[in-house]
C-alpha cells in the first residue's frame, strides 16, 4: 500500500529510507550572502547566531569601518536580537543546550548571554589565555573546550559556576614539524572518566588529550582535516587530506566504512557533521553529501551557500532561501509509508481511508488485522509524532481512534498524550515562532524548557497558552512578561503599575520584588517602590528597599511582618551604614528596633549600649553597663577609672544619689583593698566585698586594719562580731574563743541567741569540741532538750545527763544510758537512782 504525498521528499540509501523536510522558505532577502557568515544553530531547533566571518571580510571592514553584530535569528530567519559587538576578535561562537549563547575572544574573555535580549555574564579562561590567546573552541551541551595559541587546552564545565583548567599536555607529544590540523571533543557524559576528551590530529595520527593524560592512537592514514563526534558518543567520523572519509568506533578499535569524495585532496569539504546517529554530512560551499552507514553516499545540490546546523535526530541545512530538515525516517513511519507496506499500522491506516470513502473495505481491513490491532494503534500514535504535515498527523491519529473504538480494552493516554503534544509542536514550529522541534528533541528537551524558550523570544501568550494546556505552572510567564514591560514600556510609571498589577493580582506565585528590582535596575525608583507595595512577603520587599536606600520603609516593613531575624538584619545594615546619631534616631520612636538593638548589644557591643542609653538619657541603666564592664577589668586603675565614671554619670541626677553613693563607696574599698595588697602580699583582696575583706583581715591577725575598714564603711556591731567568730574559727584561734566565751557578757550580748549556736556551730564544724561546749550553758532560752543535743554533739555524755536531770526527764536519762559507756554510764545510773529511788 503506498501514500505517495506522504514520502515526498524520500530518498534510499541501502536498505533505509532517508527524508528531506523543507521547514521554512525565504529566509533571508536573496541577496543576503550567507557565505560572510558564520552560522551557528542552537540544539533542539534553536535559534540562529550569525557573525561576519573575519577571515573573509577583513578587507571589507578596513574600509567600510562598519560596527560588527552578533545576530540572533529564529530558524524561520526573524530577527531576534542584535547583539553590538566592540570586544575584540571572536574565536568561539556556540550554544548550550538550554539556549544560552557563548561568545570567547581572543584574549580569553567569555561571554554568556543567557535570554536572547543581550543581557550576558561574563567570566575569563585565566590560565595564560590572555597573554597566550585563543585560536578555537569547540562547545558541548553543557560546556566547552578552547585551543591556546600554544597548542594548550582549556575546559569549561559548566556555566553557572565557571572554573576553567587546564588539560594535559599534548605538546611533547606533536612534532615540531607538524601542527594540530584539526580537533573535536567527546563529552563527559560519553566517556569513562565523565571527563571531556578531546581528540587531536597531528601528524598522521589522533591523540586524545584529557584531564590527567595524552594518549596517541598510532593511525597512519592522517593527517585529517576534519573530525566530528555523533551525538551518542559512540561513533567518529575522520576525514583525510586526501578526501578519504572514515567512520569508526570512538575507541578506535574498529571501522565501520569509508567513502572517498573524488575530490582527491582538491577541494575538500568545508564542513563534517552527523546526521543523527545513522550517517555523516558533508558540505562544500553549494553541495552536500551524505554518506549512510555502509558508505553509500546521497548528494544534494543548492544554488546558495549551505551551513550545517546538527541535531540528535538529524540535520538542519540552512541557506539564504530555505531550511531543511535531514534526517532517517523513522521506523515506525517507514514501515507504514514505504512502498509495498504491509505492516498492521499501514493497514489500520488504509482501513481509515476506505472508511472516509465508506467502502465495506474498511471493515475487512480491521479483521485482517485483528490480532495485532494494539500494536497497529501504537504505531500509528507514535507515527503521529514524527509527522511534520498536519494532514498526515490528523490521519494516522484517525487510524489510532479508529483503531482503539474496535478495541474492547485499551488505555487512551498515549493518544490523548501524544494529540497534545501535536498541538504544542505545531504551534512553536509556527514561523512566526520557529522553533524547529522534532517530536525526539521534545521529549529530550521537556515542556518546561521549552516554554522558557518561548519566554526568551518575548512569545509570552503562547508560552502562557502552553503551559495551561499541558497543566504547567505559569507564575515565571507573567514575571518575565511583567519585567519586559518595565524595562521597554514607553508609558508613565503610574500606567506601568496599574498594567502589571492588574494583569497579576490574583495569579498564583508571583513575586513582585523581582519585577520591582528590574524597575529598579532600570533606574525607575518610584515604579519599584509602588510595585513592592504589593508583594506579600517582607522578606522579599526589605532586601531590595534597602537596596534603593529606602531604609525608613524596610524598616517599618520589616517590623510590620513580625519577623525579628527580618528586623534585626535591617538594623544591622543602617548600623553600617549611618552615623550613630541618625541611627539611634531612627530607631528611638520604634519601640521594637529599639528593644532588638539593647538586647543584642547587651550580649556582644557594651560600647554601642552605653551610646544608646546616653542618649536616650538612661542614667541608671548606663551605669549599670559601665559597672558591669568596670568588673570584667583585669587592671585595677581602670577598673577605678570606669567606677568613678559610672559615679558621676549617676551623680548628676539625684534620682540616683543611692546608687552614685554605692559607687563612690566601691570606688573608696577597691583603693583600700590595693592598699592592703600592696602592705600585705601573701593575700589578694580587690574584687571581694567588705565582709570578705574584713574576714580575710582578722583571719591574717590585722584586727586594727579590719576595725579601720569598719569604722570606714559603717559596719554594723553585730555583723562584724559575726565576722570575727568566723574568722578566728577559720584562723583555729580558740584561746581568743575561749577567752571570749568565759567573758559573763559579750561585746553585742548573749541574749542573742542565734549568735550563741553559731559560736556553738563555728566551732563544733571546725572540730573543737572544747571551745563549741564553752556556749552551750549560756544558751538559757534554749528548751533541755535541745542542750542536751548540744552536749552529746560534743561528746560530753554527763552534762547531758546532768541537763536531764535539771530537767526531771527519766526518759531522757534512759536513752543516754544506752548510748553513755564507763563512768559516763555510772554517773548517768546514779542520776537515775537519784530521780527514781524505787
């Protein structure tokens, strides 16, 4: 069964079928010459660079003295963008794989340009290329390589995140007779160390230079003026000065054909690129050539000059008049269309012919194929995808529906898949669009890459459009549409707001800062502002305020979301960046920045802390700082220094004439205590209170002394008794203890009575029995019991008995008994024979 329209433009090359696709027509004006250009095609049916060709036009811009471009041009031959170019000579022109444009000078400049509107980053190779210079680069999806002018190899990796290095050194290894003819690159994802290679061609054979080594694969057939790599990595093409093409394997284990031209080494090709994977093209300035697997060639003649634009799937061959696609038919589609087909899907396909002219045929066809009508809708679907014609896509997808309503049980989602997938596909091959995609490169490429495709081409109702078809977030659509519009609206601010406002409101993820930071860029202050009024998150709008130095309104901004990690990041930006002054000032009638700032400088900044209380004229609170920091002192002096200061801060308000009293007081201790340390060496005294200091005074024996710091501070009597117990304790002075218990009448009286257990405890915890028992009888207030306790702590049995005794207490007597031993035990059995004499 043959479908004669549909294999138009089919041509066999051994057992395969190849086929000539012409996308657009008139691409340029016919005198436009595309042989002073160097043409190069972004992957997955990008778009176009074109740069005048320097070694062609040199004589011509010596005397025009005209302005060089870089041009972008759709593949249907629109213009996109033009590019002014004044950096110098350019030795690499080349895209990545998501359509970002890479321009290398001679000097080692890069130049990324990243949405097809000029806007670029910029990195250099370093590495000597400056000095050395560039002569060539070949680029990969996601990177590139450059040849130094000194036979050195620079890779780049990756564009995001540039780090240029150095490959080895294959200069030992090219005679000093022989240059290097040509070069290619095999990818990282291609080779074993998922590192790039490069093959080189120097003298009669290949090396392959890669990051730690060269490798020579001892050909003889060289020297090769062109070498190319297919886009699976697996096979390389090797063309001869002689005109001898090779195909091999890219281990160069094996190969696999070879073809000569006739040329004989005259006219060799220009340019030698893969064809998908299946076969090698060949272009002269007019002509190509194709050469299919088995080295059987196919030959094709223009009237203009040809530029080869390579694909996974195919080639794009572009001239002044037209571009074509070139590729193999595919499988699928050759058994349905080729002459003579009788493959389930071609029937299916032919049954939907008979159906359209309503022959009973149609009916036959289906039970011919009955059994293998699943895989005959499957076919067709995916024949579908391949199609270009939206005639013979609406008819194999007829065959398909056709197909699976005789089936009983079949899932419809690769036929509703693949009828949405058509719809996308034609829209962006539009010419208005041309994107020259192919159901392959699509799935490779994703929708989503796609879409930002259409964004970069300012094609921002048919990317939205997409994107709500396929149930793809749109919120990116509107923010570049939103930015476009304020970096090129001629309107007023106000309109320009009002537009984007009300085309966004309500749309789902939008982020106002990044349109009002494209205002901002723009030097459209005012537009930025109003536009960051209506984004939601404060985190986003405070960033960019404080970066048009709106710093008063990030700063409310910042306090009005409740955020305080958000506040506290603006106040340490104006912190930076104004005079204390204006800052304090800025902060005094906002409670919550003020709030933040003495918390935060309490911890880390005392000297922005006292400022800051200064100011605010809290007297109490900056001295509380300054005494804090005058006890943190290690040197004395200043330590008096900063406590003098803190005195007289608070002296000026009488509010405060306690504290500045207390101070003054510390101020007249710390000069005694270093008058102390000074007399009395064995000791240290400054930093202790005066309760220490006196403690540490009677304990050293210089009771004069710690009578002088008493009178001096207005020690209280029986605090200083208080400290003097304790300090003759800690001293083991019990004559003086002693002394001083015998007296009938102690310097602040007896009638304390917890002064007499402390005397009582003093002692007995520092192990004197003797000197601890001397208080117990002066103890009168306390009950016999308690005394009795007393006396047994000190281990005197009798007394205790004796106070039992006093108090007429049998059975007191009796547990003594039981604990006393010897003559206490006796003594304390007479006492109870006293008390009980039956």
């Amino acid at each position: 069964m043959s479908h004669n329209s549909a294999t138009t433009g089919w041509e066999r090359v051994e057992d395969k079928y190849y086929r000539t696709i012409q996308l657009y027509s008139a691409l340029w004006d016919p005198d436009f010459d595309l042989s002073d250009y160097i043409v190069v095609g972004a992957p997955y049916g990008g778009a176009l660079a074109l740069y005048k060709d320097e070694t062609r036009i040199q004589a011509y811009r010596n005397s025009q003295q005209s302005k060089s471009s870089i041009d972008i041009y759709s593949a249907a031959g629109r213009l996109i963008r033009r590019i002014s170019w004044d950096k110098g000579s350019i030795k690499g022109l080349g895209w990545s794989e998501d359509e970002k444009l890479l321009v290398v000078t001679e000097d080692g400049v890069v130049r990324c340009y990243y949405d097809l509107q000029g806007d670029f980053t910029q990195f250099s190779l370093g590495n000597g290329a400056e000095e050395v210079g560039v002569k060539e680069c070949r680029f990969y999806p996601t990177g590139f390589v450059a040849l130094l002018r000194n036979n050195r190899f620079i890779s780049v990796s990756r564009y995001d995140e540039p780090r240029p290095r150095l490959l080895a050194d294959p200069v030992p290894f090219i005679p000093a007779t022989e240059i290097i003819h040509s070069w290619t690159i095999l990818p990282p994802s291609y080779t074993l160390s998922r590192h790039v290679e490069v093959f080189v061609s120097t003298g009669t054979t290949i090396l392959i230079v890669d990051a730690t080594e060269v490798l020579d694969q001892m050909l003889q057939n060289g020297p090769f003026v062109h070498i190319s790599v297919s886009p699976n990595g697996k096979y390389v093409t090797l063309c001869s000065v002689e005109g001898k093409v090779w195909v091999i394997r890219s281990d160069f284990q094996e190969k696999l054909s070879e073809y000569d031209t006739g040329t004989g080494g005259e006219e060799l090709p220009r340019a030698v690129e893969w064809c998908g994977n299946d076969s090698v093209v060949l272009a002269w300035d007019e002509e190509v050539h194709m050469i299919g697997p088995r080295g059987s060639v196919l030959k094709h003649y223009y009237d203009n000059f040809v530029h080869l634009a390579p694909e996974i799937d195919g080639i794009r061959i572009i001239t002044t008049e037209k571009c074509e696609f070139l590729q193999k038919v595919p499988d699928g589609t050759e058994d349905i269309f080729k002459i003579g087909a009788t493959a389930p899907a071609s029937i299916l396909l032919d049954a939907v012919d008979q159906l359209e002219r309503k022959s009973p045929k149609a009916d036959d066809n289906i039970q011919l194929i009955r059994a293998q009508l699943p895989e005959a809708v499957d076919a067709c679907i995916k024949a579908a995808g391949h199609e270009f014609s939206a005639h013979w896509q609406k008819q194999l997808l007829k065959a398909a529906s056709f197909g699976k309503s005789v089936l009983e049980l079949y899932s419809s989602d690769e036929f509703v898949e693949m009828c949405e997938t058509l719809r996308v596909l034609n829209a962006v091959r539009f010419y208005e669009v041309g994107l020259t995609i192919t159901y392959d490169q699509f799935i490779q490429l994703t929708p989503e890459k796609l879409i930002q495709r259409l964004v970069n081409r300012q094609q921002h109702l048919l990317a939205l459009r997409v994107s709500e078809y396929l149930r793809l977030p749109t919120d990116r659509i509107y923010i570049h549409w939103a930015c476009m519009k304020v970096r090129m609206s001629a309107d007023d601010e106000d309109a320009i707001c009002r537009m984007v406002v009300a085309k966004l409101t309500g749309k789902r993820g939008i982020s106002f800062e990044e349109i009002a930071r494209t205002a901002y860029d723009e030097g459209r202050g005012r537009l930025a502002t109003q536009l960051l009024n209506y984004e939601p998150r404060a985190g986003r709008q405070v960033p960019l305020l404080l970066n048009m130095e709106e710093d008063e309104i990030a700063l409310d901004k910042a306090i009005e979301s409740g955020d305080t990690d958000l506040v506290f990041f603006v106040l340490l930006h104006l912190k930076k960046k104004l005079p204390l002054a204006n800052f304090f000032r800025m902060i005094n009638n906002r409670p919550v920045a003020s709030s933040l700032i003495e918390s935060s400088a309490r911890e880390t900044d005392p000297e922005l802390l006292k400022d800051f209380y200064y100011q605010d004229d809290r007297r109490a609170d900056g001295a509380h700082v300054i005494l804090r920091d005058s006890l943190a002192q290690k040197d004395l002096s200043l330590k008096m220094e900063k406590l003098k200061l803190a005195s007289k801060l608070l002296a000026d308000a009488k509010e405060h004439a306690l504290e500045a009293k207390a101070l003054d007081e510390s101020a007249k201790l710390l000069h005694m205590q270093e008058i102390f340390e000074k007399d009395l060496q064995q000791e240290r005294f400054v930093g202790d209170s005066i309760n220490e200091t006196i403690f540490k005074l009677i304990r050293m024996g210089y009771s004069s002394r710690a009578n002088k710091v008493k009178s001096e501070f207005k020690v209280p009597e029986k605090r200083f008794w208080w400290l003097k117990l304790r300090a003759l304790v800690a001293k083991r002075d019990w004559g003086e203890i002693e002394e001083w218990g015998k007296t009938k009448k102690s310097p602040i009286g007896w009638e304390v009575l917890t002064l007499l257990l402390a005397f009582f405890n003093e002692c007995l915890a520092a192990g004197n029995t003797k000197a601890a028992s001397i208080f117990i009888p002066k103890c009168t207030n306390l009950p016999p019991a308690d005394r009795m306790d007393m006396w047994v702590r000190c281990g005197n049995m009798v007394k205790a008995g004796e106070e039992a005794f006093r108090a007429k207490d049998a059975n007191a007597l009796e547990l003594l008994r039981s604990k006393a031993a010897g003559a206490a035990a006796l003594e304390i059995d007479r006492l109870l024979k006293q008390l009980r004499p039956k």
